[in-house]
C-alpha cells in the first residue's frame, strides 16, 4: 500500500477514486498519486477513460468494469488485489457507485477480507446540493426516476409527503416530462432547484417554485440539454387549521357534533378531498379547544 498508508487487511487495496464532473481542474491531487501508483485501473469505459489518463500524465494499464460486466469479472480484479497489487476504480465521471457501476466489486472485495479505501471527490448530487439553498441537513438522493410516465408518476407519488430534500438525476431527453410529473404530482408551488452542466462552461443552477422551472425550461430549449440534476424541498406540514378552508372545517364541526372524532375526520375527509392526517390533528386541536 503506497498511497495512504496502513492496512489491517491482506493483500492489496482497491481505491474507490472520484473523477471531474466536468471541470478537469476539479481531480484531486491524491486521485492522481492513487491513479499514478496503482497497478490497475478498472474503469466503466477504459475508451472514456484513457483521455483523462492521458491529460494528466498517468499510464497505469486500463481494465474494463461496467454493469454488464462487473459481477463476472469481480473474479479477476479480486484475484489482482489477493496477490497483493493495488487496484482503483474510477467512473466516466463523478464518484463510483453513485449511479454508476461499482456496487458488486466493491461488496465481493469487502466480502473477501480486502482492504476499500474511498478517494472523495466530485459527485453532482452533492455539487448541487451544496449550491441550491434548500434544506441540506436531511436529503434523499433518488437517482434516475423510471423512463416510462406511469412509473415515474407512480414513484412520485410516493415520495408526495417525504419531508427531506430530494435529489434526482435526470437526462436532459426527459427533463421537461420530469419536471412536469413533478409539479403535477408536488404541486407547482414546491421550491426546487434545477442544477445543469456544473463545473462546465454553460453551468446553470436555476432555482424556482416547479410551475415557473417548467415554464423557464419549457421556453428555452438549451435548458432541455447537458446533464442535470434536479432538487426539491422536502414536503412540508401545512399550517394545520390555516391552511384548511373555512367549509371543510364547517363540515368537520358538523360531523364533530354528531360521531368520534376519528370517524368525522375520515368522513369529513371523504366528503371534502381534504387529507384525512390533516383533518385529523385538526380536530384534536379543535376538541382541546
Ligand atoms: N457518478 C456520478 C456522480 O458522482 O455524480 C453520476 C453518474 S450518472 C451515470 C450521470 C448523471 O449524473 C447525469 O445524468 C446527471 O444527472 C448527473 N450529472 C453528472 N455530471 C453532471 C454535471 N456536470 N452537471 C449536472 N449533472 C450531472
């Protein structure tokens, strides 16, 4: 082990080494000792990562490890790291295993005894997340939402009332479509964040409610290229009794007058579309009242 130091484990240690997303300045210098000092790279497209090599110098042998590949050939990266060779991987770009592949070979080397040490660097989720000035003490980080409409809708919707920040990454083919589903399942007033080309020459970080970033993106079709990120905040609880109209809590005073609370929440729920919870803590302030 040459590039960090010391290791409990056998044989040789696989670096999990992060890449540029874009901005080639962005490569750590200890992602550059690593990649220099490594027996082997394995790489998601050794065609994709031999011009990065070749930028900055590094001729370490290429080997290739991609999702079609990654579980059959775990054997042969394995096989290097138990006779005692270092070995990194890398992605096209970003942080391995981050929608990316990785996932296998780092289990089947853990599961082996083998030494992983993680080398940060970028990784887009967190680039816009650290710049989009929504609540970034809790997130979710949902990766590529379902191609096809209906289980894109269907995963949304169940992701309606989650309360952290949510990350999706997204094609720019199917940006519009995404942003649509969004509002229509979130709710156009929704704070969010559109995060496009970052680090790059045409980097765009738009942040909107989700009606206007659909129109913004609607109207100007360069916002529907590059590679982007999307971010929205987290639901939140609405102001219970403020938020609910004066004849749904008509209807729910009336059915409070004549039946348990829980059964004139549910009713009043039904009969008005109201949101059942939401009815629910409103008339236990109600009844406390
Ligand atoms: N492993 C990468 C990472 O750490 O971010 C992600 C790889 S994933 C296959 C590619 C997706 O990441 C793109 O479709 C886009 O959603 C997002 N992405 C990657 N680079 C980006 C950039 N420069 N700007 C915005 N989004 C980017």
């Amino acid at each position: 082990m040459t590039a960090t130091g010391v290791s409990n484990s056998t044989g040789g240690t696989l670096y999990v080494v992060a890449t540029p997303i874009g901005n080639l300045d962005d490569m750590s210098m200890r992602a550059l000792k690593v990649l220099s000092e490594v027996k082997l790279i394995a790489a998601e497209d050794t065609r994709h990562s031999i011009r990065l090599l070749q930028h900055f110098g590094i001729s370490t042998p290429l080997a290739a490890c991609h999702e079609h590949n990654e579980r059959d050939e775990g054997g042969r990266f394995l096989a290097r790291l138990q006779a005692g060779d270092d070995v990194a991987l890398i992605s096209d770009a970003g942080t391995p295993l981050i929608s990316d592949p990785g996932y296998h070979l780092v289990r089947q080397v853990r599961a082996a005894g083998i030494a992983v040490v993680p080398v940060p660097g970028p990784c887009a989720l967190i680039a816009a997340l650290s710049a989009a000035g929504l609540p970034s003490d809790r997130f979710i980080f949902e990766g590529f939402l379902p191609a096809k409409a209906v289980g894109r809708r269907t995963r949304l919707e169940l992701l309606k009332e989650e309360p952290r920040t949510l990350i999706f990454y997204e094609a720019p083919h199917r940006i519009l479509e995404c942003l649509q589903d969004l509002e229509s399942v979130f709710g156009g007033e929704r704070p969010a964040l559109l995060a496009r080309e970052l680090t790059k020459t045409f980097e765009t970080l738009k942040g909107l409610p989700l009606s206007q970033l659909r129109e913004f993106v609607e109207a100007d079709s360069n916002q529907q290229r590059g590679e982007c990120v999307v971010l929205v905040a987290g639901w939140s609880e609405p102001e219970e009794a403020d938020a609910v109209p004066a004849q749904v809590l008509r209807v729910l005073d009336l059915l409070l007058a004549e039946m348990p609370l829980k059964r004139a929440a549910a009713l009043a729920a039904e009969i008005t579309g109201a949101r059942k919870n939401v009815l629910y803590q409103v008339a236990l302030e109600r009844q406390k009242g």
